[in-house]
C-alpha cells in the first residue's frame, strides 16, 4: 500500500502531521459558532406597519392589501401571511430554503417603495429578515422603577427606545430589540366641542391652520463682510401653540386656546407589562440566523450592564434578565461533550478488554483525538456551528472511527504472530485489508450525501451531523492505514501479543458452522432473518413525531380574551387576578417556586413566561399554570406550554387553515371544525386565529351624503371629526429638538354612544349641525383581527395535540374525522389546508423515505463497484432488514421508558444505521472471496472469514456501542435531542451484530457442496 509505505518511511513527518492536525483542530474548535441547534427556519422578511387608532378592516384595506398586491411575485416567495390588527399590520414572506435572501430583501423594499399611497399618519413600514414570532427570541430583559422614583415605569417608553433598543441594536447579530408595555408621548390638542360650536369654529380648518406651523429657510445672504443665513421661525413651541389663530370674529382673533388646551401627554394605554408581578416595560431580543449565541449573549449581557451604570440607574430604572437561552445551550453542550468523553473512556475500555496491551489499546485509542480535530477543522471550513446535532455526531463517531484501526491493527498483530517482520507485518497487515475499509468507508460516507442535499428541514438539520460523521469516518480510514502501521512498527517493537480470547473465536466458529451446516438450516436462518424482520418492523413501526419539544426551563403560555377587552379592564379584571395568583409561588410560600415571571396584555390577547428555581419541577409547574393560575376567567381562555428548543418551527402547531369567499360561512364552519377537534382529540389545545364569531363591538357611523354637501363638507372632513372625537385626528409633526411627536387633534372624553352623537358642529355654512343630523348609527361586531394566507381571508385553527400524542397520528385524525365535519360546513368554493409542523412533517417524512430508498440504491452499486459482483453486493444489503428491525425494537424499548418518540431526529438513525451495519458484512464478504480466491473451498472460506474477522467485527461492535451508550442512557439537558437517534443505532448494530454472524454465513455457503475449492468469485487484495 503506497500510503502506507510512505508513512513507514518517514515516521517523524506522520508525526508532525499529527501535531499539526491537533493544533488546528483545536483552533477551528476556538472559531466555532455555538448554538442550541442548527438553525431550521426557512428564509423569512416580515413587514410591520403601524396605524393609530385603525380597526383590522382600515389596515387591511389600506396598507395590507396595497402591499400584498405589490409583493404577490416576489422571486422566491413560497407564502405569504398576512394580520391586520388594531392600529398594525404586518405581512411574513416565507421563501424557498435555497432563496437568496439578500436579493430578495432588496426586492421587496423596492417593492415596498411602489405602493402608491398610504394614509397620513401611517407609519414607514419596517422591513426585517427573520419572522417577528416570540419563540425566535434568544433573550427578555425587564425594566422597572427603582425604590423611591414615584414616576410610572409606562412614561420610559421613548426613553427606551432611543437609549436603550438603539444600543443594544448595534450589537452584532443582534437582529431587533423590541421594548413593550410603555407610552410615548404626543402632543395632544383636547377641544371642547360645545365651545368650538358655540363660537363657530370649524374644526376641520384647525389642521389647515396648524400645517403652516414650521421654520422656513430663505437662504443666504451677504451683509457687509459676513454671510447670514435667512430663517423664518414659523414654528409653534407647544407653549405657545394656544396662540395659533383660528379665525376672526368682529374683528377680534380667535386663538386655539379659547376651543382646546395643549399638552404634551402620554398616548393612550393599548397594553399592560408587568414583570414578577410588578410593572415593567418588557423587551425581547432576537438574534440574527447562525450567529454564535453564547458570544453574542455575552456581548449583549456586557452592554446592558453598561447602559445600567451609565443611563438607567441615573434615570431611576433598573433592568433584569428574565429568560436566557444560553443557560440550556450550555447545559447541553456540556452533557453531550460529557457523554462523548465517557464514550471515548468506554471505548478505550472495551479495547484493552481485547488487545490487554496499553500499546496497543493507545495506537487504536489515538484515531479519536485525531479524527475529532479533523472534525472541527471540516466544520470550520464548511461554515458549521457547534450545536448539539454536531456534537452528538462526534459522539457517534467516538465509537465509529475505531473500526478501521481495530480492523487494521488486528492484521497487523496477525502478520506478527504468523512470525513476520515489524516493517513487513505493518505494510502487509494494512494493505490485505485496504479494499475492505474502503469500502465500508465509502458505503459510510456515501449514505450521508442524499442527506446533505437535502433542502428541507431535514437537510438543514442533519447536514452537520453528515457533515461531522463523514469527516470523521474520512480522517478514520487515513489514520488506520498511514499512522496506525507506523505507530505499530515504532511502538509494538518486539511485543509477545498473545490473543488471550482465541479459544472464544474458535468455539464461536465452530458453532456458527454447525448452525449452517445443512440447506435446510441454511435456507430456514435465510427466510428467518429477511422475511420475519421486516414482517415485524412493520407491524412495531411507531407513529412518526416532528421535532422533539426539549426540556428547557422555559414556559410560555398565551391568553386569548373576550373580544372588545380594553387594557384598563384587562389590567383590572386579568393581570392583576393572575399576579395575585403567582405572587405566591414568586415569594416561596407555594411549591413549585417561581424564579421569574412575565405578563403582558396587547390588544387580543395575553402571553406569559414563567421560569421556575427547580427545573425539575417544570412539570408540575405547567399543570399549576394551566389549571389553577389561567383559569376560572369568563370567556377567556389560556394555555401554557414547554417553550420548544427549535424556536417557532419546533412548536407541535397544526395549522388547520379555512379558507372561502363567504367570510361569515367561514366562520361558521370554523365553529364545526372547533367541535370536531376537541371531539377528535381530547385534550388538545385548540386555538382559532382570528375569533370564531365577529364579536369586537363596533359603533358604525352610517354618512347621510346628501345632509353633509348642504353643509358644505365632504365624507372626508367627517371621517376626519369621527377621528377627533375618538381617539384622535393626526394633524402632523412637532420636533421638540430631540425628537418628532405626533401632534392629536381630539375632543373631550364622552361616555355613552347618545352623548357622541349629540356632539355639535360648527360647518362651512355657519350653522351647528349635530353629529346625529350628518350620520345615522348602528351597533354591530366587527373582527378583532383579519388573517390573510396568499391574499385570501383565512381563519386558522391552530391545534396542539396532548402531550404524548405523536404528530402523525394526530394529523390522520385530523383528517379523517375532523375535515369531513369542516367540508360539510364550508361552501363550495372553500379551502382546508395544513401548514405549521403538518406541513413540515409530510414534507420531511418524504424527503428521509427518498432519502433511505437513495441510499440503499448508493450502497448497493459502490459495494457492488467494490466487490466487482452484483451478487455479493445482495448478500450484504440483505442484512439491513435485521438492523432496521433491531433500531425499531431498540427505539420501543426506549419509548416505554421514557416516552422516546420517532421524530424527525430519530428517523435520520436508519439512515445512518445503513451504512454501519454493512460494513461487518462487507469485512465477511470480502475475506470469504479472498480465501475462496486463494484456494480454498467454499466451506473453509466461510470458516476462515469467521475465524480471522469474529474479533475485529465484535471489537469494532462493542466500541461503537459503548461508545454511544451514555447518549442512550444518561438524562440531562438536551439529551431528549439524539436519544431516540442512539436508540435506533445501539439496537441496530447489536441485533444485526448478532444475526449476521448467521445470515451471511447461511448465504455465502448457498450451494458450497457444488462449488470446487479455488473457482468461487474474488475480488483482488
């Protein structure tokens, strides 16, 4: 073997190279991005716009609508959602995996900029990558009023934008900090309507009068020797607004201060924060895709400690930390690199169990550091992160990566006890065995490529544990046949290497012989382990799962509310209710304690987040929180869940979309489908996005047209006064000289519908109109909330199954006894979709079956390459039934045990399983034809390929294994992330280990009484 040639000539360079390949595995481990998982979101860009004041049917009508219809052909764009809510909308692009984002971020803000026209007062849209969902927060910060500031933390809103979001913006990787539960300012013109009447100003003209309020710049000029620069100071100071004239009457102004009062006030309340049962201003911090979390936290905990010395303690404030994602991100990095060590220790073991020579155990035992570093230099190169996928990967490969070696130096010692040189036993012991590691080399590497390519989830999530295993195994199989044969001639020296297992291998031998030793028991171990095997994998083949849930010390729950619930009765009658309930808990007087606790109300609804001081004691926190802290609310209803590890796409959501032209049969049959699923699935969580019923009361005011023109107005001038006697008309801007505030034009409070539309108007004609005479008024319900899916209304039931209940099975019933209900109910022209995890399960499920179905066909045409036999190459994939069936038995025996389920990270184990469990047959295969090649009959071939190869294929078995083990069996963080993986491959390997020492030898010796020695198939050595 050249290779091994090279490295027995110049022992110091292999070396060197050693060294070297340690100092800059190590450095490129020093580089890594460390995150919880790799990130699996597909490329999103969400819109957010704002609008003061305007219900869901204005936002959708004049901002949402006007966007979709500019965004409809996005290069890319696979979906595109939409929600029109009070005073916001906002609009998520979902695009294809391989999208470039960048380009398209670019065309949609020139998109953007091609929307004709928007009211007003509407805010600039914003424009982001990423979804703007709560579960892609990596971090929440609470800001509060320190002991002795009197001042209501709701007043520190602007101050925390421009302070406190701003820098911590700037932060690298940091995508948006968004601070809630606060007031901004406004100038504020209150006018007494009955005054302005009285007087007869027309209050349609205030905002005329008002926008000629501003300095103008004329210019430069020269006088004498200086330039001065010409400005006219037309601009109000908001002390001196009251004076702006409004109109003459017998030759005497009338100032704004005769009809209104200005001030400079907060806006009005639309939500409630409270942290720890306190008032708060709450703040959610989003990181940018694939950025290394634990530095960016750490950058991000350093500003904030700077802004708390340097802005908020002087301002009276004070700011916590009340989630943080790197506490579990540490947590299981650290037991998954537990685990690998004690893998690593394991495996180490189980060699000197066989080899009891340390030489021997450390020349085997070295290939793991090496191939390790190898590892971090690949995911350095490919632009990887450090996650808990790639490091359970080299978990996995701790074990894997002894195969070649212990194949190798296995030989090795043979040559050795058959009484050859050192030097001649290290090139001859490497070079029998060269075409059989290849090609269990490449059958391993080669089943990860369908994978890689994936472009779903599935590719983006188990890339790098290819990415980490193939590196390895690659690294493995260099090793064995470079720097193991070196190491042998150098360390081994004159070693007496005595098998002190021998007498196993020949008892071992002679029992399998004896086992096959007829057709008839041949053919009966044949039929037994391919047909019965895959019999039972079909009939023990669980149900499949998405993502697993995690086990983060980390609830969040939401609260949907009556419609037509403001922010002073939800302050009264639900935030207040529910701190009064965790105040207990907070405090330590009730179990489980609460180390931390969020609440906040916005417009519809509520959400919460709640950390407990025992993290194993979340459990029994969720079933206090759901049935004692969230319920016993009329007409409410909340749920609190585990907060998934895989942010938004890890939550078990199915969507369940509704969609018709009819929007109240749509909603009709949203009530149906309701029934059915709480029918269909007890104890699943159901929530309807927007309300089932159009239940936001609604004060319609109906224009009488013809009334309006004989007073000399237009719809327009009245929309504009309905504003103002609501929650205000927006006149325009006011710079302070540090920032622009909105300037309100609005009326006195009034309490009862028949008191606003007794409100007199003063019109262009001089008369007094009431607002009854210009409108006719109608009670009605409107929606709290419009949800758009690709430009079409849709009502979504988002489901989450019970705890337990795996995804498949839940979407089967779905559709099976829920969407027939809902079908009968919706009209002709109406849609049910599935998006959410629904979507993204179907979609994985087919992409791993092509994926499996892909790699058995790779397998089968390089071992065939390999072996130069289409026939062999059978006899080695027909192993993969029993390790298939030893995965499905090892992942229910977990199952019962812990709840184990098969999930999207449990399924990409077959794959791996596949190309593990050939490589014992092709090390049996491939001696067997060489022996045959070399003389012997078929029968003492067979003999011979058991004999030499039993203990490198059960050393090879028991390293993998162990080295795996406390993947299986130790609990900790993050361990409910490869569990079911190890699962699978541990049963896998040990079934087929001990199975295929009975099938391939009942295979190869198929019609041996026919077959003279010396004439079977051979491939070279």
């Amino acid at each position: 073997m050249p290779l091994t040639r090279i490295g027995l000539s110049n022992p110091v360079a292999v070396a060197v190279g050693c060294i070297l390949l340690v100092i800059f595995g190590l450095l490129s481990l020093a580089r890594l991005p460390v995150q919880m998982t790799p990130n699996i979101e597909r490329p999103s860009i969400s819109i957010t716009t704002g609008w003061r004041a305007a219900a869901p049917e204005e936002i959708e009508s004049e901002i949402i609508e006007p966007q979709e219809d500019q965004l409809r052909d996005v290069p890319g764009l696979q979906r595109m959602t939409a929600t029109a809510s009070q005073g916001r909308g906002s609009i998520n692009l979902e695009f294809d995996v391989d999208a470039d984002l960048n380009r398209a971020l670019i065309e949609v803000i020139n998109r953007l900029n091609q929307v004709s026209r928007y009211p007003a007062d509407v805010t600039e849209p914003t424009v982001r990558v990423g979804s703007d969902q709560f579960g892609d927060t990596m971090a929440w910060f609470a800001i509060q009023t320190v002991e002795g500031n009197t001042r209501p933390i709701i007043e520190y809103q602007d101050f925390i934008d421009e302070v406190v979001r701003e820098r911590l913006e700037r932060i690298p990787g940091i995508s948006s900090a968004t601070p809630r539960g606060g007031r901004p300012f406004e100038i504020r013109i209150t006018f007494d309507p009955y005054r302005a009447a009285a007087i007869g100003v027309d209050l349609t003209r205030i905002g005329s009068r008002l926008g000629q309020n501003a300095d103008v710049s004329g210019g430069f000029q020269e006088v004498g020797r200086r330039q001065y620069t010409l400005r006219f100071a037309g601009q109000y100071e908001v002390s001196d607004l009251e004076n702006l004239v409004l109109d003459w009457r017998e030759g005497r102004p009338v100032y704004l201060r005769d009809v209104a009062s200005v001030e400079r006030l907060m806006q009005d309340s639309t939500s409630v924060m409270s942290q720890n049962a306190s008032p708060s201003i709450a703040m959610n911090v989003i990181g940018e895709p694939g950025i290394n979390v634990l530095e960016v936290m750490d950058a991000l905990k350093a500003e904030v400690e700077s802004l708390r010395v340097s802005h908020l303690e002087p301002a009276g404030l004070t700011i916590s930390q009340a989630s943080d994602d790197t506490i579990y991100i540490k947590q299981s990095v650290w037991m998954v690199a537990t685990n690998m060590i004690l893998g690593m220790l394991l495996a180490v073991a189980v060699l000197w169990f066989f080899f009891r020579k340390f030489r021997a155990t450390l020349m085997v035992a070295l290939a793991i550091p090496l191939c390790l570093c190898f590892a971090f230099l690949v995911l350095d190169g490919t632009g990887r992160t450090l996650n808990v996928i790639s490091l359970a990967g080299l978990a996995f490969a701790t074990g894997m990566v002894l195969d070649a070696a212990i194949v190798v130096l296995e030989n090795i010692v043979r040559q050795r006890e058959q009484g050859r040189a050192a030097m001649e036993s290290a090139d001859r012991g490497a070079s029998q065995v060269w075409g059989a590691l290849l090609a269990s080399t490449a059958t391993t590497v080669a089943i990860f490529l369908p994978v890689i390519f994936l472009q779903d989830e599935a590719g983006q999530l188990f890339a790098d544990l290819a990415v980490v295993i193939s590196a390895a195994i690659v690294c493995s199989l260099l090793v064995a046949i470079i720097v193991l044969p070196t190491a042998s001639y150098r360390l081994l020296g004159d070693a007496e290497l005595v098998d002190r297992h021998a007498s196993w291998w020949r008892w071992s031998t002679d029992r399998v012989m004896a086992l096959t030793d007829t057709p008839r028991r041949r053919w009966g171990w044949i039929a037994g382990l391919t047909v019965v095997p895959v019999l039972v994998g079909i009939l023990l083949l669980p149900p499949a799962d998405y993502l697993p849930e995690g086990n983060q010390n980390s609830v969040f729950g939401f609260i949907q509310t009556p419609s037509g619930m403001g922010p002073e009765t939800a302050q009264a009658e639900l935030v207040n209710v529910v701190n009064d309930r965790l105040r207990p808990f907070l405090e330590g007087e009730r179990e489980p304690a609460i180390q931390n606790s969020f609440l906040g109300f916005f417009g519809s609804g509520a959400f919460m987040g709640i950390r407990a001081v025992n993290e194993d004691e979340v459990d029994e926190l969720l079933e206090v929180v759901n049935n004692e802290i969230l319920s016993g609310f009329p007409d409410t209803f909340g749920r609190a869940n585990r907060r998934p590890i895989f942010g938004g796409r890890g939550s078990r959501n199915i969507e369940v979309n509704l969609q018709a032209g009819d929007f109240t049969e749509l909603l009709a049959a949203g009530q149906v489908g309701f029934g059915a699923i709480q029918q269909a699935l007890p104890g699943s969580t159901v929530r309807p996005q927007p309300g089932l019923e159009l239940a936001e009361p609604e004060l319609r005011l109906v224009p009488d047209d013809r009334r309006i023109a004989e007073l000399g107005w237009t719809r327009s001038d009245v929309a504009t006064l309905i504003r103002a006697l609501g929650n205000g008309a927006y006149l325009g801007d006011y710079f302070d000289g540090d920032r622009r505030l909105d300037v309100i034009l609005r009326g006195e409070d009034w309490l009862t519908p028949e008191e606003l539309m007794a409100m007199p108007l003063s019109t262009p004609s001089g008369r007094v109109a009431t607002l009854g005479e210009l409108t006719r008024l109608e009670r009605t319900a409107g929606p709290n909330q419009i949800r758009r899916v690709d430009r079409r209304r849709t009502l979504s039931l988002q489901v989450t199954p019970p705890s337990g209940m795996p995804m498949e099975v839940a979407l089967e019933t779905l559709a099976t006894e829920v969407e027939p209900a809902i079908r009968q109910a919706l009209p002709p022209d109406g849609v049910i979709t599935y998006t959410g995890t629904a979507e993204a399960l179907n979609e994985t499920l087919g992409n791993l079956a092509g994926s499996f179905v892909l790699a058995v066909v790779i397998l089968y045409l390089l071992i065939s390459a390999l072996f130069r036999s289409f026939k062999d190459s059978v006899l080695v994939l027909l192993t993969l039934p029993m390790a298939t069936v030893g995965g499905i038995l090892g992942l229910r025996t977990v199952g019962l045990i812990s709840g184990q389920a098969m999930d999207m990270l449990t399924m990409i184990g077959f794959v791996i399983l596949l190309g593990l469990v050939v490589n014992n047959a092709i090390l049996l295969v491939y001696r067997a034809r060489d022996g045959e090649r070399e003389g012997l009959s078929r029968r003492d071939a067979v003999e011979s390929a058991i004999r030499l190869r039993l203990r490198p294929i059960l050393m090879s078995t028991f390293t993998s294994l162990f080295g795996m083990l406390p993947l299986l069996i130790l609990p900790g963080a993050g361990t409910e992330l490869y569990r079911g993986l190890a699962a699978v491959i541990v049963g896998g390997m040990a079934l087929s280990t001990l199975f295929t020492l009975l099938l391939l030898p009942s295979l190869l010796r198929m019609n041996e009484e026919r077959v003279p020695a010396g004439t079977g198939e051979a491939v070279p050595a």
